[in-house]
C-alpha cells in the first residue's frame, strides 16, 4: 500500500466515529422539530437561541461548554441568548439581561450574575437586589432602575415571552436552531451532547 492510500485509510478511520455518531441523531429523540416553523431574526444565517434563566443550575452549569462552543461557531451562524421568562418569577431577570443589553452591559455582566446566584448565594430575585449587585460592579444604579421599566425593556421581554411560546419552551437550558429544531439537555443526555447535536443541526440547515 503507498503512503498515499494509507494517508487516505487513516482519515477514513478517525472520522468513522464522527460519521456513525452524526447518522445515530433521531428526529424525536436527540432532537426535535417545530410543528410550525419560527421566524429567525438573523437573516441569511443560520440562527441559535440558547433559553436560559439566571435561577436555574443546569444553566450555570451548562455556561462553560456554551462559552468554549460558542468561540468556534461556523461564519454563517448567529448565536442569540433569550431570558425565557417562563414563569412570572422568571420575568425579573429576563428584564434585567434586557436592561443590560440597553445599556451595552450585558456581556460584561452576564457570567457575574450566574456567579453570584450559584456560587455565591445572593439572593437576587428582585430588580432592587439585581439593581445594588451590578453597582456594585460599576453598573449606574439609577439608570439601571429607569431602563428597567422602559417600555423598550418591556417589548423585548414581551417577544422573549413569545419566543418562549412559539418553541413550546417546557424547560431551561434549550437550544433551537435555525426556527425549525430545538434540543433539550433530557433529550440529548448531556450538555456536551446538546452541542454536538447543535453542530449537526447547523451543518444539516447549511447544506
């Protein structure tokens, strides 16, 4: 055998794994797919919500994989995070990602939050505690406060409620692709999993 045809058989023989593990993802069970397609935000892209909630562990738990997966998303895609506001408790914290956001503070913020609940155990399930943590971090308390009940604050809420709605949204973290599909951590089995099954879906809408 020349050296080109055992080059060839060895690629061949590292991705076998990737194909087989790519061609074992069943619609229904490692993922699902919308009844009804969604309208994505992201024009040409290919477009990835992450559902979260700043209460919930498995999120904080699931930041750092999102995080390292997210420095290596291909070009065409856009990655967008949703505060799901999935129950009236829920709904403080959806305001207050959005009141960041407004202020070009969100990411600068994002994982102190995640730190402070789950590490830290501040209790931090009111706009007043949300509001003296992040001063505490150099955020303007007072404009915090003001955006906070800003009626642009309250219609990107609204549309996180929606969106919530739309994917049928039972539980955090999910992850939905492109309008069409979405991926649970009871689904996938894991969160590494969710990312892989993510990168497939991603790769599959594409073609």
């Amino acid at each position: 055998m020349n050296t080109v045809k055992k080059i060839s058989l060895l690629w061949i023989l590292l991705l076998l794994p990737v194909l087989s593990q790519a061609k074992d993802y069943v619609e229904g069970k490692d993922y699902s797919r919308l009844e009804k397609p969604v309208a994505t935000q992201s024009g040409d892209k290919v477009e990835v919500l992450e559902f979260f909630w700043y209460g919930c562990p498995h999120c904080f738990a699931f930041e750092p994989s999102l995080k390292k997966w997210k420095k290596n998303i291909p070009a065409n895609t856009q990655f967008i995070r949703v505060p799901a506001p999935l129950n009236p408790r829920w709904m403080v914290h959806t305001k207050a990602y959005y009141t960041l956001q407004i202020m070009g503070e969100d990411d600068k913020h994002h994982d102190a939050i995640f730190k402070a609940m789950h590490i830290d155990k501040k209790k931090l399930y009111s706009k007043e505690a949300l509001a003296d943590f992040l001063a505490s971090r150099g955020v303007d308390k007072d404009k915090f406060l003001s955006n906070f009940d800003s009626f642009a604050v309250e219609m990107r809420a609204r549309q996180a409620m929606q969106l919530a709605q739309q994917y049928q949204l039972q539980g955090v973290p999910m992850l939905a692709i492109n309008g069409k599909y979405t991926v649970s951590g009871s689904q996938a089995g894991s969160h590494q999993a969710m990312l892989e099954i993510t990168n497939y879906l991603i790769e599959k809408e594409s073609r």
